[in-house]
C-alpha cells in the first residue's frame, strides 16, 4: 500500500514540475477532483480523509466500527470481519453507508446514483505475543473502495 502511494506521488509531482510555462502567467486554481467522471476506479481512503470526485461525488472514511479480523500470524476458525463507517455526498444530500471486509456481509453500498465497494482495509491485524493484543491505531487504517455510477441521474423536470 505504501508502494502504491510512493508511487502516485511520485507521478503527481512529475505532473506539477512539468504544469508550467515558467512565464509569469496567472494560473488556474488547481481542483481538488478530476475534471471528467472518474467512476468505476479504485481509490484509497486514509482514515478521517475525503476523495473529491466529479460530479460533486465524495466520499469520507468517517470510522472503524468494528474490527474483528483475524491476526495474519494466528490460525482462526474464521476470516472475521472489520466493518468501517462511510460518509458519502452527492449534489442530492449526505448518506452514511457501512461496508464489511468479509463478503458474506455487504461489502458494498449505494447512496443517491452512486455506488461504493470496500475491496480492502489495511493494516491487516497481527498479534502481538508479549502484549495478547492485535490492536490497530485508528490513524493507521486505509480502506480501499471502488467507485461506480449505479443509476443515471434523471433528466431534470417534473416527475
């Protein structure tokens, strides 16, 4: 996970060293989300963070409501489940979905014409033998969810 976020910074840098003219000219503020719709991609939120997407879509980790996965050096009987807490925004309104690692629960939710699937939630527990615990700092979580338009906005108008 961190590779890949070296990596994405590493290119968004490349792109702003090579953003300009060097002439002086006012520049355009930069957004915070793309200009074109970018749906059916895969991001990673970090606790507490927002994504900005197009079409006033964004979507916030609010919290980790539950984390019950089993440590990756311990033989569980089960997977367990971790389940998060997503803040979800649209021109429409604000929806608060929850979404689960384990897939026999909802890994997905939809809110307002949009859609959003929990694909991954790092770090994954470990167990600590000195301590008996596996607990992970609240600031530590990534998530990593996949983003889709589900239905198409209608046509503005009477109903």
């Amino acid at each position: 996970m961190g590779a890949m976020r070296a990596t994405l910074t590493l290119l968004l840098l490349t792109l702003v060293g090579c953003g300009g003219s060097g002439s002086g000219d006012a520049k355009q503020p930069v957004a915070d989300y793309f200009p074109e719709p970018p749906l059916w991609n895969e991001y990673v939120i970090g606790y507490a963070e927002t994504i900005n997407l197009a079409e006033g879509v964004s979507i916030e980790f609010t919290a980790v409501e539950s984390d019950t996965r089993c440590p990756t050096n311990v033989q569980c009987v089960d997977e367990g489940n971790a389940q998060i807490l997503l803040t979800t925004f649209s021109p429409r309104g604000q929806w608060s979905v929850r979404v689960n690692t384990n897939n026999t629960l909802p890994i997905n939710a939809l809110f307002d014409f949009y859609g959003v699937e929990l694909r991954g939630l790092d770090p994954k527990p470990t167990l600590d033998p000195r301590t008996g615990s596996s607990a992970i700092p609240v600031s530590s979580y990534e998530a990593r969810v996949f983003v889709i338009k589900a239905f198409p906005t209608p046509a503005p108008g009477p109903y």
